[in-house]
C-alpha cells in the first residue's frame, strides 16, 4: 500500500509543470508563479530553475523511498518463503 502511494506522489509531482503551463494558458496565474498572468509576468531569473531543483528533490527523493519499499517487500517475501518451507 505504501508502494502504491509513493508511486501516486510521484506521478502527481512529475505532472506539476503540466499543470502550471495549462494554469498560464488558461489565463491563471501559474500556481503563484506569475501573480498577475501571463500578460504582466515578470518572475525573477531564478524562479523556473528553483520550481524545477524543487521539484528534482522531491521526485529522486520519491523514488528512494519506492526503491526501498521495493527491497523491504522483497526480504518480506524472501522471510514468508523461507518460514513457510520449513514448517512443511
């Protein structure tokens, strides 16, 4: 279950940018990124690179955390599999 919900995180994370540009064509104001819309933009030079370092972290972070449920899964089922035989 904690698999399944890292991996929803992640997708939603890496959908984040899309949602942004669809935000800012649609005459929004890009969730925060230009307040006022597309029209009077006028973002510091620094504000797509820090969205962008943001959202790497968040997602390299994500995907530890998806390789380390995927490892504990396998050494629970290596352990059932192990258990379970020598009973028989």
């Amino acid at each position: 279950m904690l698999l399944g919900v890292l991996v929803a995180i992640a997708v939603a994370t890496a959908l984040v940018p899309m949602l942004v540009i669809a935000d800012l064509a649609g005459g929004g104001s890009g969730w925060g990124l230009c307040p006022e819309g597309l029209g009077t933009c006028s973002t510091s030079y620094f504000a797509g690179p820090e969205l962008l370092a943001l959202l790497l972290l968040v997602l390299f972070g994500l995907l530890a955390g998806i390789a380390i449920c995927n490892r504990w899964i396998r050494r629970l089922e290596r352990s059932q599999q192990i258990g379970g035989s020598v009973g028989r």
